[in-house]
C-alpha cells in the first residue's frame, strides 16, 4: 500500500451493502472474493496488494453500469484499482439467495 493508506475490509463492506442498489455482497462460486482476518473473513471484499474486488448481488431494477458506478462512488478513491463484479441480480419476489455475510 503506497502512502501509509489502511484499507478496511469491514468499511468498505458496510458502504457497499448501504446501497439501494446492493441487495448484498456475494463471495463468488468458490468464495474467492474475500478478506481473511484473524478469526474470520469479510465476503464479497477481497483486498489485495494490486487491486481491491468487490462481489455485489445486484437489485432489480438496476442495471450493472448502475451498480458499478453506485460502489465505485460509496468505496471512493483507493490507491489502486477497485474491481467490481456483480455475481447475481436479486428480484423482488425470488427466494432469497445464500447467506451473504
């Protein structure tokens, strides 16, 4: 990390899930999105040392440039690049999905 710049796993996932769009983070098909912390692990946040990615379960009906952008805007500026993928769209009356940490 350049510049002493602490990244936290937990803030960036509790921005993340406050967006209307966002019906919850997802970890991915093998839970590779991912945080590990002493003791436990923050899905659907992986800080790495080149790039941070983010695994979002989208809401209907929001679009994926949508989503993106909304994440990209509640993360703000890292010092290096934000990876978002958006895993599922979540509808209003679907069964709800797997625990999403």
């Amino acid at each position: 990390m350049s510049g002493g710049v602490e990244i936290d796993a937990d803030s960036i996932a509790a921005a993340v899930r406050a967006i209307p769009a966002v019906a919850g983070l997802d970890g991915g098909r093998f839970g590779e999105i991912a945080t590990y912390l002493p003791g436990r692990r923050v899905r659907g946040v992986r800080i790495g040392p080149d790039e941070v990615t983010i695994g979002v379960i989208g809401r209907y009906p929001a679009t994926i440039t949508e989503i993106d952008a909304a994440v990209r805007a509640a993360v703000g500026l890292l010092d290096r690049p934000v990876h978002v993928t958006v895993l599922d769209i979540a509808v209003p009356g679907d069964a709800p999905g797997p625990p999403t940490d």
